[in-house]
C-alpha cells in the first residue's frame, strides 16, 4: 500500500534530540583527538549542550586546599576549567553543567568510582562545598557573562540512587540538593538548576520524595533529570561486556516516567531532561558499534522530542575512559565517533537527523518525512531492528507518495539517498573483516573511513499533479535519508543526448529546419 503523505504541515520538528550531547569526563576535553572529534560532531550535526562528569573531581584541579600560618585554607583553581568551557564555546556549543565528583580534599570517605577514581561521599564540610559551588558558578559568571551562564543548566549529582555512584542514602542525597541549589541561587536567582539525575530502574517513590522534600523545603528547582538505558544483566568477557536488549520503545517509556511519576506534586510542569540515554549503559558493549544501533535508535530520535525536553546520547565520542583505556579502536565504546574520528552508523543516524526540514508532514512505524522551508522534501527511513536478536528484515519496503512542488505541479524532482546499513557505512563490519587488528596502520585507518562513508545514489523522479510517488527498499539494519528536490529545467534548446557523441545531425535535432526545405 501506498502511503499518501498530507501536503500540509502535521507539526514543526523537535529539536530535543540534539540539544545535549553526553562526553567523558571533563578533563579529557583537553585532548587533541577529544577537539578534533567535537569539531567534526558540532560541523556536521550540531549539538547545543555538552554534559560530563568530573567537573569537580581532582583532574580539573578545582578544589586546593592547603595549609599557612597553622590554619586550613583553600584555592579554587580554574586553568583546566576556562580551557575546556572556552574549547566548548568556540566549537558552538555550551556546557550542561553537571555538579560532581567530589574532590578528595573534601570528601568524607574514600568510595570511587570508574578507573579514574571519582569520589562518590557526600562532602564532609557542607560550608566547604557550598563555597566550592559559588566559587565555581561565580567565575563562569564573570567569565562569560551572567547572560550566558544563565543558559547553562545546572545538575546535581550523578545518578544518587545507584550505590556505584553516591556511597550515602537518598536523605543525604536531599540535603547535597539543598545546600547546592540555594549556593547556586545565591549566585543569581536566573540560573537554572535542577536534579535529581536518577539512573533508570528506580521505584516511583524516589522521586516522589525528592518532589516532596523539595516542596516542604520550599527549594530552587528549574528542570527535572533523569536517565534512559534498555539493556539487561551484564554477560563479562575479557575487555567486553554483552546484554540483552528491551525493545527501543523502552528508552520513550522512560523518557515519559518523571511526567506520570510526579503529576500532581509540585514539579510537575517543570522541563525533564533526559541527561544520558543509550541501548547499553557499559562503555565496552559492540552493539554500539553496529549498524543495528542506528536502526534501533531510530524512532527514539524521531519521537522522543514528544515526550522530553531533551535527552541526551552518551555519548558524542570514544574518547571516554570509565573501565580503562581502550584497547582496539572498535571496543563497544558509546561515543558516536571512534578515536581518530572513524564514523559510526549512529553518527549517521545523526546526521541524517541534521538534515530534515522544520515542518513535519508524516510520522509513521518506519518514517519521518518532513519539509524545508525552500520546498525541500525529506524522508528518514529505517528497516525494523530487532533486539531479540532475529535475522535482520532484508527487502523492507515503504512506498510514499510524497507532496513536491505546487499542487499542480509537473515535471520532476531530484532524489538524492545516502543510507547505512549491514552492507554500507559499517566501518565495524571492515574492521571484523580485517581480523580486527588492535591497532590499525595507516592503510587499515584509511580503509576503515572508506568504509564508514554511507551509500549514495541520486536519480530523476516524475512529478505529477504535485506528486511523486517513491519506493524505497531499505537492506538489512538500513537507516536512509532521501531529498526530493523539485527541478527547474535549465536546459538549452539546443541539448539533444543523441549528439553526446557527435553522431546526431543539426536537421535531425531540428524538425523546424527540415519541413523548411521540404
């Protein structure tokens, strides 16, 4: 069956699914290959806001405290943190700020988490804290301006109901969250803070309690946060990790859950974003190589901007160290690029995304079509991807009949397609191919970017009564974007494919000139 896709606009196109992007640590901003990536992420897709962790962990070089004339003082130092925020905004995009780890000159105890150690104890002097955070909020104040940095939302914690990532109880939680968002406040009462970052598999009642407490304590709260993964019990193999998969429509679920969890409390109404989503929450899992990911992924991006404020792909690259450094250029990493900027199918996905229009004309199971102000039609499209594990769908088939031009309008439209899938823009399929060298000369590294280069195709399509009709059969795990762009004929008179090769004739190509002589 043919689907006949409205002329008019149903509704204009969410920008939620890039207006955060998640990152390793903060430090790791410093790299080379960190910048070279981001460059090539923010030229390419565009994100609006970069959150991490480790903004206040040792490795920024934050909190120093140290001894003079028998007394305990502390510097709050800035180096590391003015050249990552300047980094970040020369690249188009700004930080979402998110408050941790704790620095080990403050923490109460020695609980760590990640190989790089960040401090998950609640900090031992409360005053000592909140003169960190004003310190902190107050120089990006006077750095960048009071109107920026009222832009930059501002997080507390990570995940505090995970025992991995905040070593006390959910009321040690609620007391970080007061002492934090009023020194937040105290520094301008526009900027925006929010929490509680909650790791999926939470019960209702957390976060109910925190609406609660924030309530009875009459505390600053401008967003509410939390996190979105889909995959199961981890099965460990030697610098890996598989898991089970729960179906993509899982992570809108629980891009849904803060909106039901705390309607009818005082929260409710307030934006949620989703700070950190993926399939996998383990940074050695392959899925997140694979082209499946992009077929999975895609109708979270093409719907989650219904149901959330934004949310969050963890993350925009490989450079990215929680369980080590990486040992092979293709290790399951989240990011969207591998280290030396090797595209992967998500990143196309990505991309795809950048390049749909504003005014969405359909939505359906397998497709998003939607149109550019300059006429411009475009159509995302992807084959069912499943998590079960089942053979990939080959041959999957949408037949569009798609609005072009005015609605009388006749002649044709140009097609443009560039796709991904199990046989195009899979650079980890190379990689395995290649007997997945660990690390690649300079022709592997080579053939590897070739390999991530999406098909393309472009042809001419008739348009007919302000219609063209299209199929598009999509290959195994396909994700493919399609532009229709309607032609405005140029051609010379004199143009005739028969003389391409100077074998045709003026008076053949001329019927005028040949009844004149007769």
């Amino acid at each position: 069956m043919r689907i006949a896709v409205p002329r008019q606009p149903t509704a204009r196109l969410s920008g939620a699914w890039r207006h955060c992007v998640g990152t390793g640590r903060l430090d790791l901003a410093l790299r080379r290959d960190y910048q070279d990536s981001l460059g090539l992420v923010q030229r390419e897709i565009g994100f609006r806001y970069i959150r991490g962790h480790g903004l206040l962990s040792d490795g920024m070089g934050v909190h120093r405290p140290y001894d003079w004339a028998g007394e305990r003082r502390v510097r709050h130092a800035f180096m590391y943190v003015d050249q990552v925020v300047d980094a970040y905004l020369g690249m188009g995009i700004a930080p979402f700020l998110e408050l941790g780890f704790m620095p080990s000159g403050l923490a109460s105890g020695d609980d760590t988490v990640f190989w790089w150690k960040g401090n998950i104890t609640p900090p031992r002097d409360e005053k000592e804290w909140a003169d960190l955070v004003r310190a902190v909020i107050g120089h990006l104040v006077d750095r960048y301006g009071i109107d920026q940095v009222r832009r930059w939302p501002i997080e507390v914690w990570n995940e505090p109901n995970l025992a991995a990532f905040w070593s006390a109880d959910q009321n040690a939680y609620h007391r970080l969250y007061e002492v934090t968002s009023l020194a937040v406040k105290e520094v301008d009462a526009g900027l925006q803070v929010g929490g509680p970052s909650l790791a999926p598999g939470y019960e209702d009642e957390w976060i109910q309690r925190f609406a609660e407490f924030v309530d009875a304590r009459d505390l600053p709260i401008d967003f509410v946060s939390r996190h979105a993964y889909t995959s199961g019990p981890v099965q460990p193999v030697p610098f890996g990790a598989h898991q089970t998969l729960m179906p993509a429509s899982a992570l809108l679920e629980q891009f849904g859950a803060p909106r039901r969890q705390l309607a009818g409390t005082e929260l409710a109404g307030l934006p949620v974003h989703i700070t950190e989503f993926n399939s996998s929450y383990r940074p050695d899992n392959p899925v997140h190589d694979t082209a499946f990911h992009a077929a999975y992924l895609a109708p979270v991006l093409v719907n989650g901007g219904d149901i959330a404020d934004s949310f969050s792909y963890w993350t925009f690259s490989d450079v990215f160290e929680e369980v080590g450094i990486p040992t092979a250029p293709f290790h399951g990493g989240f990011g969207l690029l591998t280290h030396r900027q090797i595209r992967k199918p998500t990143y196309h996905l990505y991309t795809f995304m950048a390049e749909m229009g504003e005014q969405i004309l359909a939505r359906g199971e397998d497709h998003l079509v939607t149109r550019h102000g300059d006429g411009r039609v475009t159509v995302l499209a992807w084959a069912p991807a499943d998590p079960a594990g089942g053979e990939p769908a080959d041959g999957h088939t949408l037949r569009l009949s798609l609005p072009v031009g005015a609605p009388e309008a006749r002649g044709s439209a140009f097609a443009r397609r560039r796709s991904v899938s199990e046989d195009a823009g899979n650079p980890w399929a190379a990689w395995c191919e290649m007997g997945r060298p660990l690390a690649p000369g300079d022709r592997q590294l080579d053939a590897l970017h070739e390999a991530a280069e999406p098909a393309r195709s472009h042809r001419s399509v008739p348009v007919a009564g302000g219609r063209a009709d299209v199929d598009l059969v999509l290959g195994r795990n396909e994700v493919t974007l399609l532009e229709l762009t309607p032609v405005v004929d140029e051609t010379p008179q004199w143009w005739s494919d028969n003389r391409l090769f100077g074998l045709g004739t003026e008076d053949s190509e001329n019927p005028d000139a040949s009844a004149d002589r007769s």
